[in-house]
C-alpha cells in the first residue's frame, strides 16, 4: 500500500510539472506574439471652450500648453508603436462634435503634430462620446491597445463616463487620463474610467507636470511587458467588491524557475489575491525592464541574477531586492498596508446606491478650525467597493447627487476593515409633456428651487439639468421643481421625505406664435435689420424675449403679449398686442410705417467727407439720432424731422418729411 501511495505522488508530481511546463510554453508563445505586436494608442485631445481657459497660476492657455507638452512626450514614445489622434469640441462644440484626426500608424511627429495644430477650442465636451467613437479604431488583436485622454472637465453632454468604462474593460482597453487643473469633483467623477480599465489618473497643475504626466501616460500605452494570464484578466474583469482577498498559492518547490511574485499587506501576513502594478529590473544590468504589467500574483521567467521587484496601486506600494537562482524563487513584498470595504447606502432602506460616487482622501490637519482638502487618494463609482490603502488615518466621503456624508477611519497596516455609510436622500424624477414643445427643437431645462431669505427674491436655484427627463438626488425638504423650454415654463411645489422617490411630468403647454415683417418699399438692406421684442402683459413678473431672427417661430406659455417689430436701430417700429393660447399657432405680420434715408453734404458738385457731425430731430424738438459719419444711411419711422449738418464753419438745417415705404436721398448744400 505504502509503495502505491509513492508512485501515486510520483505520477501527480511529473503529472503538474508537465501541466505547468505546458502551460507556461503556451503562455510564452501568446507573449512572443504581443511582443512581436506594436502597441496602439489613440490620444483623445479635448478642444472644448474651457481648454482656452489658463490653469490657475500658470501662463499660457491650456490647449497651447497641452499641445506642446504632447509633442515632446512624442518624441519618448517607441517609432514602431501605431499611434492615432481624436479629438472634441473643437468644431462646431455641439455635442456630436468628434473627429478622428489621425488614423492609427506608425508615429510620425511631424504629421501628429500639424493634425494637432487644427484643434482650437469652440464650445461643449462630449468626452464619454469621444471616448466610445477612438476605440472603434483600435481593432481587437495581440497588441496593447490603450486611449490617452488629454482634458480639463468632466462630460457635460449628460453622457455617462463609467458606463463607458465598463464597455472599454470589456473590451480590454486600457484607459490613460491626464487632467489639466481638474476640480475635486471633476477628478472623483472620472476616477472610474482609469480604475476600471487599469490605467492611471493625473492631474497636472504647472506647465512641468503636464509634460511628465504625458511622457508617462505615453509610456505605460506603449509598454508590452509580459502580459497578463487568464486568472489576472478574469480579476480584472471583477468589480471592486467582486475581488478575493484569500492568499494566493504557494510558491510550488520543483516548479519552473524565476521570480514569483506576492504582496502582503503587513509583514507575517497571508498574500493577497489583488491585481497589482509589477516592475521587475534587473539592478547590474543597466537598470533593464523585464517585467512589468498589471498583474495577479504572477510568475516572472528570469536567469540567475540581482533583482528589484517594485509593486504599486494608487497610493500603495513595496520594494524588494532578491537574488534568483534557477530554482522558483518566491518574493513576498510588503506594502504597509489594509483594505478598506466601503458600502455607500440608504438610511432609511440601508439598500445600497449603486450611483453613489466614493472617494478617499487623507485625513488632514485642522487649521483655524478649518479642515484642510487634500486630493482624493482612490475613488469608484457604485454602491460597495474595495480599496487598497497605505496604513494611516483617513476621510472617506461618499456622494450621490446634493447628498454628502463623510466618515473618519483609521487604516491598520494588515487590516481588512469595513466601514457603512448612510446617506439621507430623496430622488426626483422629472420628465416634460407638451407635444406641441417636444417637436419645436427647443432644449427642456430641469430645474430645483428652494426657499432662500438671503437670496434675490428669496428664492435659490440648487440644482439643474437638460434633456427630455432629469434624475435629482436631493436632501430631505421642500422644493420647487421647475421645467423649461425657451420662454415655455411649467413648475411644481414637493415636499420629499428620507429615501422618497417622486416622479413628476411636467406640462408645458404652449402656443405657437410665428413673427414676420413686412419691409417692401424700404431699400439698402433694411430687411436685415429686423428685431423683436416680446413682453407679456398679464405676469406679475413680465419677462421679455428679444430675438434679432427675421421671421422666429415662437413657443408661449398662454396670455397677453406686446409684440415690436424694429427696423434698424433707431425709431421705426410696430406695435401688436396679441393673446397667446394653449394648442393653437397663429402668424403675425408687423408692417412698420419706415422710411430709408441716405444724407450728403456737398460744396458745389463735391460731396464733403470730412468734419460733419449729422443731427436729426423730430419737427417737435426731441433728438432722434447723430453721427459724425460723412454720408450715413439709416431708417427712420415715417414722419417730419429737421435734418442739420453742422461743419467747422456753419451749420444747414433742412425739414424732410419721410412718407412710409420710401427710399430717399437728401443732399443739403454747404455754401
């Protein structure tokens, strides 16, 4: 019995020693494939209107600093790697403006350089937008396919950044973001993007950082390393609360030789089972890289020598030395460290808010009774998540919508704490009816008023949002709601309860009121200078709506209003008064009584164009209009004026009478 139970473990010892030799052949040949592959980085260039805007304390314009920090990172990057350009914003500035500038290729400067030169800044950012279209050029293959993401703002085309990153994961594109100047808030909302993709968030706030925050993004897209097995790709694949933290096997006694590598969280400590940023080099060998991905627990083929294993996640990480003989050779790296498992939820419900945006920061010093803002030190997106942490004493805060909370929590080096937050909310769901607005173009704006004594009349806009629906997460209060389109509005008085969830649709009941001006008869472009002004009569707050359009299509809540029609600038106008109601559409045809006229002075047959200063006045003295111009041309209401023309030496003075439709020149004489 004894020699069967011998031969037994000879046949499963030669039997996992041939499994691994396989499999680590079949893994070697897949990396010989991805080495033997360039990698593919799209740059993603936000032209949006901001990008104009200077960091604070820094010259020169974003954009400007962004394009020349880009072209000398450029020059770091590997000629092989295929490189390709994209860019937002930066032509029309709506939210569908995208541009794919380069195609993927072989780097060249040069050209890179002259597409680049073509974005200037213009309007809105659909970054998620852009995001979505560059990874459409990076074909699924064995090469490394990363996006750099150059910006200064979080989306503002109500597009959603993580849902992107998790299309990006799924599609194993690794996501770089350098952030020029970001805001705290703009920083949390895109933290989601790097950490779901494996990548990297800066944010560079001098003219230095934008460039070593470049060359580094550029060189983490463009470095192979050894690749990542099916058991590191499966763990990336996992949401943050997903991930095993149970040790990671033991270094096998008779297995293939190298480097295994494991992080422990505190000396004497088990390993953990957490993808980790590996750098291995090789320290008398020039400092050469042999190692270095994203990976879980892995296993570095290496020839006896001198090492330095370096590890790193965030804030987090360890360094160790160790000496590689051709037996395996485990390496323990300890990072000082704990994990933290943060659960953002409902007070009332304590069901989780899978929006909820969670973010860490360390604990700061209190100065004058004021607590200093460090920068976050990891953040996610969701309702639970697990985050690796340096050993210390930290905030955690948690934000869903108006709604904050934070907690103090102190990290253990080797602890695997947890830590719920509550927070104490109401949601808002507003949608607009109004078949008649829904098809007129005009933008629906959601917006949250509450009571303000301290505000002008007494009222505070909090929050507000565009689309045909918006979604408001809000403390527990009083509120107005309000739904808007062009001058069209509908409102709503709410009172909301902790964890209340109330929808609202909004009616936005309007007429349609089409403006045009009839100008026939009147010459010199006058039917160019066409503007309105509309004012309702029956509001106890009159707003007015003014619109330089010559024939506008208008959407009006039901009621009285003035319409004038003006021609030119100075006196020619119509007056109407029309009443506006729910459902229908009426035109309206303003015929302002206008006269053209063009004046010139001359001294004998020759006009004179210099030193005249022109007066018109109505016969009953009130001034109309004056100019230093030498032959002005104007429009003016039909009527009697006294026209004078003053010079260095007289003053002539003529009576005109202008009769409607007319088109006159008057020539006074100077001597």
């Amino acid at each position: 019995m004894g020699n069967d139970r011998r031969a037994q473990d000879r046949w499963r010892t030669w039997a996992w020693l041939t499994a691994a030799s396989l499999a680590h052949l079949w893994l070697g040949g897949i990396e010989a494939a991805r080495a033997q592959e360039p990698a593919s980085v799209i740059v993603v260039f936000d032209g949006s209107g901001s990008m104009a805007g200077n960091i604070e304390g820094v010259r020169g314009s974003k954009v400007v600093l962004a394009r020349e920090a880009l072209r000398r990172a450029l020059g770091k990057v590997a000629p092989q790697t295929r490189v390709g350009l994209a860019a937002f914003g930066h032509r029309r500035g709506d939210c569908g403006d995208v541009e794919l500038l380069r195609p993927l290729e072989p780097l060249d400067v040069a050209r890179f350089g002259d597409a680049l030169d073509k974005v200037n800044p213009r309007g809105r950012g659909p970054l998620t937008t852009a995001l979505r279209e560059a990874a459409k050029s990076l074909a699924a293959g064995p090469g490394k396919r990363s996006l750099v993401l150059i910006h200064d703002d979080a989306d503002n085309c109500q597009q959603n950044v993580c849902a992107a990153a998790e299309e990006l994961r799924r599609a194993a594109i690794v996501v770089q973001v350098v952030g020029l100047g970001l805001r705290p808030a703009d920083a949390a909302a895109m933290a989601c993007l790097p950490q779901a993709t494996g990548g990297r968030l800066f944010n560079a706030r001098t003219a230095e950082q934008i460039t070593a925050n470049l060359e580094e993004a550029l060189r983490l897209a463009g470095s192979e390393g050894e690749g990542i097995d099916r058991a590191t790709t499966a763990a990336l694949a996992a949401p943050p609360s997903a991930l095993s933290l149970q040790g990671a096997a033991a270094v096998p006694a008779e297995g293939p030789p190298g480097l295994y590598l494991r992080a422990l969280l505190a000396p004497g400590t088990e390993p953990i089972s957490l993808p980790l940023n590996w750098t291995v080099f090789a320290e008398r060998a020039g400092g050469a890289v042999l190692f270095e991905a994203r990976a879980l627990n892995p296993h570095v083929p290496a020839k006896p020598g001198h090492y330095v294993v370096e590890v790193r996640d965030g804030a987090v990480a360890g360094r160790q030395e160790i000496d590689v003989d051709n037996r395996p050779t485990g390496v323990n790296v300890v990072l000082n460290a704990g994990t933290l498992q943060v659960r953002a939820q409902a007070q009332k419900s304590a069901a989780p808010l899978g929006d909820a945006l969670i973010w860490v920061s360390e604990a700061g010093e209190a100065t004058d009774g004021r607590r200093e803002s460090p920068p976050p030190l990891a953040m996610f997106r969701g309702g639970e998540g697990l985050l690796l942490l340096p050993a210390g004493r930290y905030l955690v805060h948690v934000e869903q919508g108006l709604v904050r909370a934070e907690r103090s929590v102190i990290v253990p080096p080797g602890s695997a704490g947890r830590i719920d937050i509550p927070l104490n909310a109401a949601r808002l769901l507003l949608s607009a009816a109004g078949q008649d607005v829904a098809g007129s173009g005009e933008v629906v704006v959601f917006s949250v008023v509450e009571d303000d004594p301290d505000a002008p009349k007494g009222r505070r806009e909090v929050v507000r949002s565009t689309g045909r629906q918006a979604d408001f997460v809000v403390p527990p209060g009083t509120y107005y709601v309000v739904a808007r389109a062009g001058s069209v509005e509908a409102r709503e008085r709410l009172a909301v309860g902790p964890g209340d969830v109330v929808r609202r649709t909004l009616n936005l009941a309007a007429g349609r009121l089409a403006l045009a001006t009839k100008v026939a008869g009147v010459g010199w472009g006058a039917e160019d200078l066409v503007s309105y002004r509309v004012e309702r009569l029956d509001s106890p707050t009159p707003e007015a709506i003014v619109t330089s359009r010559p024939a506008p299509v208008l959407w009006l809540m039901s009621g009285r209003y003035r319409v004038v029609g003006r021609l030119g600038t100075i006196n020619a106008r119509a007056v109407r008064e029309v009443e506006v109601r729910a459902g229908q559409a009426q035109q309206l045809l303003l015929e302002p009584p206008a006269a053209a006229l063009k004046l010139r002075l001359v001294a004998g047959a020759t006009p004179v164009l210099a030193d005249v200063l022109w007066d018109i006045r109505e016969e009953a003295g009130a001034a109309v209009w004056s100019t230093g111009q030498p032959e002005p041309s104007l429009v003016l209401q039909a009527g009697r004026y006294v026209v004078r023309a003053e010079t260095r030496e007289k003053r002539i003075e003529r009576t005109v009478e202008l009769r409607a439709g007319e088109s006159r020149i008057l020539e006074m004489a100077a001597d």
